[in-house]
C-alpha cells in the first residue's frame, strides 16, 4: 500500500449561475458579474421577493445539454455536465485499464423531481406514477451520472450539508493515496427545489437583496444552485498524462465542533481545526497560503466564526481572501466542489476573485475581503474552506507544484 505518493488534480469541470463550463466561469469572475436574480424556475410564493443563482437553462435544456431523459433530475443533469467536462479536460490515456472511481456530493438528490409530482398527487391520489419519484435519493444521482460516464469500479455518494463535495474530494485523495484507485472524479451538485428554499427561509438566514459575504452588514445568504468536479489522479498516471497536472492536493482536514444542528460555534472552533489540521497534513505553514476561498455564505453567524478563527490562526498576517459565493450563491452540497473549481484555477492562472457588494469590515476580522479581481498574481497555494450544519467543517488545499 503506497500512502505516500501525491494526489493530482488532471481535469475541472463546473456548472453555476454564472457559466455552464470552465471558461464563461472565468470570464464572468473577470466582468464581475453575479449570477443572483428573480426565482424564474420554480413555482414558489417567493418569487419576486427572494433572489436565488440559478443555472440560466430550464430542466429540459439541461436534460439535453447533458443527453438526459427530460424528465430527469435537475440535480442529476448538472452533475452529469460538470462531471463529463472535468473528464474530458483530464483526457487520460488509457483509462478503461485504469480503477476509476465517482465520489459524488448532494443533499437534495431528485426532490426537484418529487415536488412536480405530488403537485398533482396530492389533489388526486389516483395521478402520477410512483415509478417517478421511486429513485430520487441523494446516492441515485450518483448512480445515474456513474452509468452515464461508465465508471464501475467505485462510487459512493458524501452527504455532509455544505461540507458535502470538500468531503467528496478530500475521500476520493485518500482512496488515491491508499492505492484503491487511479483515478477518482469528485465533487459535488445540487439543485434548488422548494423544500430547500422553505427550510432556509424557516431558519431566517436569507437575505432579500443579493448577498453580501464578510460586511459587517450582512443579513443572510442567497441559495444556488451547480455542480463542480476535479478529477484526481495518482502520481503515476499523472506522469502519462498528454498535459502537465493544474496542481496537487497538498492537504485536508475535517473537524466537527458538534456545537449546535445549524450554526457554528461563536468562537469558530470548527472551522479553527479543520484549516489548521489541512495546513499541517499539507506541511504548509500558514505564511506559505496566498488565498483563501472563504466559505464566506453571507450569514452573521456563518462569517462570524470563519472570521474568528482565521485571526485566531492567521494573525497578524493575512494573505487574499473573498467568498465566491458573491457570485454563485450558496449552492449547498456542491458548494465545495464548485470552490475546488475556483482554488484550482487560482493556481492556473494567477487569480484573486473579488468579494462582490463588500462594503464595511467585519469586527471580528481585522482584514478587508479582495474587492477587485485581480489575475496574473503569484498563487502557489490556496485554502478552500467548507463548513456544514452540524458543525461539519472542512478545508482543502491546493498547490502549485508539479511532477
């Protein structure tokens, strides 16, 4: 058992509110342009009242963009997108002779799907089709994309709230390290269904205008919606690839401070030991990180605790940060992969993203979020952190060096 070797990122692949594959991403973060807006895909008394990021296709554009059936799962749809474009990006010789495993991320799996269906089952017992709604767990979208893209030799499904897809990944490295598998797709996807909207609405941690991660004014987060997927490669397959990996995966950690069923502790406990644990798994200290991809959800709470435990650790020298959530919304299960996505690309091609509507500085962080975008920057390593309910906190870090 080889627990010893690297773990390589060969290929991306993402969907959001803000682009529907790698390169509209990049030039959206450039033109600073959010993907927030009016509700238009669901039918739901908050239209008009609560913006959400929403992927700019209907579901049967979706279904046909990813060679679906049109009535399926949005949330199968856009893993499947993202999914297939991060595969085709990494282009690795040979890969059928290769253990290739999906380790996938989601919390709503089809309920976009059920709504429809109980609709009009519930005014009338004797309409719609069980056999609709019989497959709409979260580990059948995996399943279903998994057959898709022919992978047989390993899938899971991760279902950890917003630390869902950061967990996906930093799971799949280790089944890499511990030579289980070559190859592993990870990350993560959701959808935005009613249920979501309603449950988050219920907590009163929305905001009614677009959000505004890491102000000292912040009222709430905006729900989104995606999928992002890194491919992982072991190190020996990463020396048969056509083109140099984007980086590695250096380090990872999950905590989880069991402090409350929603809400991070105050003093960011959680969060504190998870980029403390990644930075020592990586070797790094944490002078050695040039960015930071905050969780960043826009909630007084939620940005309150990251920002206390990143001056616990990081004072007084703070490298880049901001909360691409600005952009994108809260896209819950995948958010972690979407921000593995962006970490990567960071890397690549030398990018600080901006902390869109950031206005006035938090208390609890002595330290303004980047405001501007900002590329050809000397990015080596980046921390990207993900923070669930339950306390469950992840960090993942990327860096620059190559084989």
């Amino acid at each position: 058992m080889n627990i010893n070797s690297s773990v390589y990122v060969a290929g991306l692949g993402v969907i959001s509110a803000i682009g529907n594959n790698v390169a509209e991403h990049l030039i959206s973060f450039e033109r600073e342009e959010a993907g927030m807006g009016d509700i238009t895909m669901m039918d739901t008394i908050h239209r008009k009242k609560l913006p959400v990021a929403e992927v700019k296709l209907s579901n049967e554009e979706l279904a046909s963009v990813a060679g679906l059936p049109a009535d399926m799962s949005r949330t199968a749809s856009l893993s499947l997108i993202a999914a297939r474009e991060a595969l085709d990006d990494a282009a690795i010789p040979a890969i059928d002779t290769l253990r290739t495993g999906f380790v996938s991320a989601n919390t709503v799996g089809g309920m976009d799907r059920s709504e429809h269906f109980f609709v009009d089952f519930i005014k009338d017992d004797s309409k719609g089709k069980l056999r609709n709604v019989f497959d709409h767990e979260c580990g059948s979208m995996t399943e279903i994309v998994a057959d898709q893209l022919g992978i047989k030799d390993f899938l899971t499904t991760i279902s950890t709230a917003c630390s869902s897809s950061a967990n996906a990944i930093f799971y799949a490295a280790r089944l890499i390290k511990n030579n289980v598998l070559d190859v592993a797709i990870a990350g993560g996807t959701d959808a935005l269904t009613k249920f979501t909207l309603n449950g988050f609405n219920t907590l009163m941690i929305l905001d009614d205008e677009f959000c505004k991660p890491f102000d000292e004014h912040r009222e709430g987060l905006n729900l989104g919606e995606g999928a992002g997927y890194l491919v992982l490669v072991s190190e020996k397959v990463a020396k048969t690839l056509n083109k140099k990996p984007y980086c590695k995966l250096s380090g990872y950690n999950n905590s989880n401070d069991a402090y409350h069923q929603t809400a991070s502790s105050p003093d960011g406990t959680g969060s504190y030991l998870a980029m403390k644990g990644a930075l020592e798994r990586s070797g790094l200290a944490t002078s050695d990180i040039d960015y930071i991809n905050l969780h960043g959800t826009g909630t007084p709470n939620n940005d309150s605790a990251e920002g206390t435990a990143i001056k616990r650790l990081f004072e007084p020298d703070y490298p880049p940060m901001s909360s691409t959530k600005s952009f994108t919304g809260h896209t819950l299960g995948a958010s972690g992969g979407l921000e593995a996505v962006f970490s990567v690309l960071a890397i690549k091609h030398g990018l600080i993203y901006p902390n869109l509507r950031f206005e006035t500085r938090m208390n609890e962080l002595p330290v303004d979020p980047a405001k501007k975008f900002l590329k050809g920057q000397n990015i080596n390593h980046v921390m990207s952190n993900s923070f669930g309910f339950g306390g469950n906190c992840t960090s993942l870090i990327f860096s620059g060096t190559y084989i």
